[in-house]
C-alpha cells in the first residue's frame, strides 16, 4: 500500500491522463497489457534508451516496448527511411518494391520461411498462420500450450479456464515443457487437428524457454500426423539471425513474426513452407484471402528493410543475445548473494523475474504473495529510475549499455536487500 501511495503521489499529470481518458476507454487505455492500479505511467519521449513521463522522471528503457523496441527510440537510420516513405505519399493502394524486399530479407535469414505475407499485428499473423494451416490440411482442430500467448483472444494462462466464446478456432491444450504429454496429445487427435502452435520460449508466462527435446517431440508427432508445427516466433525471432528455431536448429512448418521487424512500425508477418503459403497465392484458382489495408503499409515496409537489412544482422544480434545473458547471469548472482526468493529467467535480450526459488522450467499460477512481490518489484524499479513491464519481463534494446545493465543489477540488489522477498 505504501509504495502504491509513493507511486501515486509522485505522478499527478499521469493520474489526471488516466482519470480523463477513463472517460471515454474501458479502464482508460487500449492495451490489456498497460492497464495497472492505481493507474499506469504516462510517457511523453524516448531518446535512445530513455524515456520521459508525463511528471518529467526519467527511466532506462527495460521495457523495450515488450520486444518491439529493439532499436531503440527514434534511431536515426530508422527516421530517415518513415521520413523519405512519408514524402512520397503514405497511402498508395497499390505494391511497391519494399515489401519484396523485406520479404526476401526475411526468407533468407528463417531455415523454415520460404515464402511470407505481411499483417499489422502478430496477433493477425498467427490468425492468418492457422487459417492457411486449416485450409492446407482440412482439419480444424489447433493445440496450443497452457501459459501460451499469441496474441489479442489467444491468450491461455495457467489456471484460468480458456472461454471457448472468446476464440474463434476450436482449441485442445497440453502441458508446456511436457514433451511426452503433448507428443501424445498430437498423436490422439490425430486427423482432427491442423495445427500446433508454440513459442520456443514462451514470453507473456515469463521467459520459459523451451527445452530442445519438447520442440523436437513437437517436431516428430506433427510430421508424423500431418498437423502443421506453427512456431510463433513473434519475441523469439531477435535471438539470433534466424530466429530461435536456428538456435534450437528445429524447423517448424510456419513461423509468425511481429514486434520489432519493421524498426518499431507496426508489423506482422507468417511465413512457411512453399506448400502451404500456396493457399493463399491468388495465381492459383481458390486462393485463401488474406487482405489488409495496412498489410504493406509504405512506412512498416522502409522500415523493415532498412532494419533487417542495414541494422539487425548477425553480429548485432549476437552482440544483443550475449549482452542478455550476461545480464541474466549477475543478476541472478546478486539475487543469490542476498538468499533470497527471486532469480530470472530468459534466453538472450529477453529475461523474467520470478519469486519463488528456481528452476521453473513450466508456466505456473502465482501465489497471491508471489503478486504482491512482483508489485513491489515493479514500484521499486520505478523509483530507481528503471522502466519495466509491469509483469517484470526486460526486452533489452540495442542501445542499452552495460553501464545501464549494471545498474538494472544494483537497482534488484537494492529491492532484495530491502525487501527480503521469502516466500
Ligand atoms: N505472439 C507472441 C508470442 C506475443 O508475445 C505477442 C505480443 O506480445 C503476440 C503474438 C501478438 O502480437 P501483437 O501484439 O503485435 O498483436
């Protein structure tokens, strides 16, 4: 209650941005992921790795926009290329070159794209994912996993029963991490189903990354059922040039993209075998549609080009994979100096705190107790200047240096000396 009552007192502008768009939104915003009580910061600018609130606090950017910040705020390379888009006119309703390009940028670094489509959303991508997976199969039934997140209504946290009213594709469901259950549960419903869909590290639950021999359990029961293996590589796709599937070196069938691709533009993309992106090829009589207006919008197009192919290559993306890893480790090292009940986990740039001894290696129900820490943890982080997701999970961006690493490390040092977190 006290760090609440220090949070609001501290931000007046923020809560009179939120009392009055309450107003007129259903809990004052537009994205279930930034809604917080008492109500949630307002940030006015970004520069690099910092941000501004409405109050004029500054932060280092932890957040990184939940992954789609991975360049940073306005990178210089990024605004020259919206800048030029934008001159020449915004929208043209018709193709330009950029979005073949960005196509072939994509093909190329992905073992498992071939061929790929763009939307304005990764929750779009796996829609149209599942969509092309249903009409190349015939089937109708998607296996999804507990704790997964894909997206808008596809969202499956673990113990809360999933709405069949919310989703608009018959679902069944298997246990995380659980390569025997779910290789089971693929082979049961057999010719039901036409798709499984995974993230090779699951983000929204925490950072889970998933073991090797779970995807490739995946792997096998799909090529041996015809189900088509769907990797949402929405997150995961910035651990290395080709994605986390090149990582892990196992090749699903379709893999989704979204987030940072487009140099922080809005952007989704799903891409696969040339089989099955066939469905949707208009050449072809019966083609699946597949269309949005914004699909290629002139803007997320320049600037995926000019950030998949002028930015993020494979040195950078090691660069960024290593740096994260190192975080992960001195962190964890400061948590366990103290003894106490908190460590991360994570693969590369992308790392989660969880309060409760480790190893968690599956998405779990957090204990009432085990919320009110992750609350704290976020006030306090706040207040020692570090922006985070309210959740905790950092997506580090490419300008956060190790001089903000440390004192991301000394920030958590402080909150387990001062907080003691046992559970
Ligand atoms: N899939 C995963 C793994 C995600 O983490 C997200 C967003 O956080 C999505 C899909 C949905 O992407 P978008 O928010 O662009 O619709």
């Amino acid at each position: 209650v006290e760090a609440r009552e220090a949070y609001s007192a501290a931000r007046p502008r923020s809560a009179a941005i939120h009392a009055r768009a309450r107003e007129v939104m259903p809990g004052g915003n537009t994205r279930t992921v930034l809604f917080y009580t008492p109500f949630p910061t307002a940030m006015v600018r970004g520069e690099g790795a910092r941000v501004w609130d409405a109050d004029g606090r500054d932060y280092v950017d932890f957040c990184g926009e939940y992954t789609a910040g991975l360049f940073g705020h306005s990178e210089h390379r990024i605004l020259d290329a919206v800048k030029a888009a934008m001159d020449h006119g915004v929208n043209l309703a018709a193709v330009g070159e950029n979005e073949g390009k960005l196509a072939a940028l994509i093909c190329a670094r992905f073992p498992s794209v071939e061929q790929v489509r763009f939307t304005n959303s990764g929750t779009e991508a796996n829609i149209m994912a599942l969509a092309g997976a249903r009409g190349f199969t015939g089937r109708t039934e998607v296996l999804a996993f507990r704790g997964g997140y894909h997206g808008g209504v596809f969202t499956f946290p673990v113990g809360v029963p999933t709405s069949p009213v919310n989703l608009p594709i018959p679902m069944r469901f298997a246990d995380y991490n659980d390569a025997e259950g779910a290789a089971r549960a693929i082979r049961e419903a057999g010719d039901a189903l036409a798709a499984v869909i995974v993230e090779p590290m699951q983000g929204s639950a925490g950072c889970i990354p998933a073991t090797r021999e779970f995807l490739i359990a995946l792997r096998e029961a799909c090529t041996e059922t015809g189900a088509v293996l769907v990797f949402d590589e929405v997150m995961t796709s910035r651990h290395g040039f080709g994605g986390l599937q090149q990582r892990m070196g196992v090749t699903p069938d379709m893999t989704t993209f979204g987030k940072y691709m487009a140099g922080g533009m809005s952007f989704g993309a799903f891409g696969g075998r040339r089989d099955i992106m066939a469905m949707f090829d208009g050449h072809r009589a019966g083609a699946m549609p597949h269309a949005g207006t914004f699909n290629n919008n002139v803007l997320s197009m320049a600037a995926g080009c000019v950030a998949l192919g002028e930015i993020f290559d494979e040195a950078a993306a090691e660069a960024l994979f290593a740096r994260g890893e190192a975080l992960k480790a001195s962190v964890n090292a400061a948590c366990a100096r103290h003894g106490v009940a908190v460590h991360f986990t994570g693969t590369g740039s992308m790392l989660s705190p969880h309060f409760r001894p480790g190893p968690v290696t599956a998405p779990y129900k957090a204990s009432v107790a085990e919320e009110q820490m992750r609350e704290l943890f976020f006030f306090d982080m706040l207040a020692a200047g570090i922006y985070l997701a309210r959740r905790g999970m950092v997506a580090l961006m490419l300008p956060v240096t190790d001089a903000d690493c440390a004192r991301f490390v000394a920030a958590v040092e402080e909150f387990c000396a001062a907080r003691k977190p046992v559970l």
